[in-house]
C-alpha cells in the first residue's frame, strides 16, 4: 500500500460520531430512526416487564383472599365496583352483573349467568388490551428495522461509488470512509431488531399466559355464581 494512502488512512476517525457526521442526510435520517426505534423499544420492554411483575404479583395476592373462604359478597363490599388490580376488576365486573340480576323481591333475573359472564368476559379483553399495548412496535421494529438500515447501507454505498468516480481513485483512503458509514447502517438495523424480536416473543407468551390466568379465574368464580343460581 502507498505510504501516503496509509497515512490517509490512519488519521482519519472512524468513531460512530465521526461516521455519522460524515454520513449523508439520507443516510443520517436512518440513522436517527433505528437509535429511536432502538430506545424506545427498550423503554417498553423494560416497561412492560415492571407491568406483567405488578400483574402477576396482583393476581396472586387476590387468588389467596378470594379462596380464602370469605364470603363473596364481603369481598366484593371491600374491593369495590371499582378497584385497581386487573384480577379485582374482573371478580367486581361479575359481582356488579349478579348484583343487578337480583330483582327487589330477591329472585333473579333470567339470563343471569350470560351476563356475568359477558361482564367478565369484557373485562378480560380490556385488561390484555392493557397488557399488549406497546408489543406492536416491537413487533414492527424486529421485521422492518433490518430493511431500513439496509436501505442506509445501500444508500451510502451509492455515495462511496459516486465519490470513488469523482476523485477517480479507488485506494483506501477513498474507499473505506463512504463503506464504514453504509455498514453502520445496518449494525443499527440489527441492533434495533434483535432486542426487538427476542422480547416480542417473550412478552407476548407472558402476556398469554396472565391473560390464560384471568380466564381461569374468571371460569372458576363463574362456577361458583352458577352453583347459587341453581340453588
């Protein structure tokens, strides 16, 4: 290699913030994307690990007082029609529903257990709806970071080309700068990505999972309200 090619070579920085500096706005714009989608895709995840930890600990401190043999309705006139934890709000959106199926001579009124069931049911929904809000970006950030750091790589190779034909040399010194800056592209892409499909999958299987434990709560405690509609 020429001595003077080398020397080029060596004083030149090669940084990620020299590289971005260097970059083209095209280039940089990409750049931009994929450290946002990058954070905040982290910011969520790390969101919804605190959020499904709060979930799991909730639901399990409310399964140990309702089996623990107190009387529904005293439970219920504790919680409230209107409580904080996920699993409280389904138990009170079935215990408002049987409530208001008690006519004032105390019978009750037909369609009781559909209702409550709907009741609990819609409840249900609201609280995965909850529990998956945020997964989507994950989602879209592990199929589509890739591409667009590979649209910012293919873009800065264009620039290095076009640079090589204007300089009309094709020596390191040239060559490497334009190529480095177009690689960083992509090892954003993939930085983005990675994170991004690896916990997508995890929190979705544990978003599933609390979801799967509130419908058997909710199975269960219907049970026991068509036990004392039969009775």
């Amino acid at each position: 290699m020429d001595p003077s090619t080398l020397s080029m070579a060596q004083e030149m920085d090669f940084s990620l913030l020299a590289l971005f500096a260097r970059a083209t706005f095209t280039v940089k714009l990409v750049m931009l994307m994929l450290v946002v989608a990058s954070f905040w895709g982290w910011a969520i995840i790390i969101q919804k690990h605190i959020t499904y930890r709060i979930a799991r600990r909730e639901a399990d401190s409310f399964d140990e007082r309702f089996w623990s043999g107190e009387p529904l309705d005293e439970l219920f006139d504790q919680v409230g029609p209107d409580p904080k934890g996920a699993s409280q709000r389904i138990f009170a959106a079935g215990m408002v529903e049987w409530r208001r199926s008690h006519r004032e001579d105390g019978g009750l009124i037909a369609g009781a257990q559909a209702r409550i069931d709907r009741s609990m049911d819609v409840a249900i929904g609201k609280e995965a709806d909850g529990l998956n809000r945020g997964l989507g970006f994950l989602a879209t950030t592990g199929s589509t970071a890739p591409f667009i750091g590979l649209f910012g790589t293919v873009w800065g190779i264009k620039n290095a080309f076009e640079e090589i034909a204007i300089a009309q040399n094709t020596n390191l010194a040239v060559v490497a700068p334009g190529i480095s800056e177009a690689l960083v592209a992509t090892a954003l892409g993939l930085l983005a990505a990675i994170p991004a499909v690896i916990f997508y999958n995890k929190l979705n299987a544990d978003s599933d999972r609390i979801v799967g434990g509130y419908e058997s709560f909710a199975d269960e405690f219907a049970t026991i309200l068509s036990r004392q509609l039969d009775s």
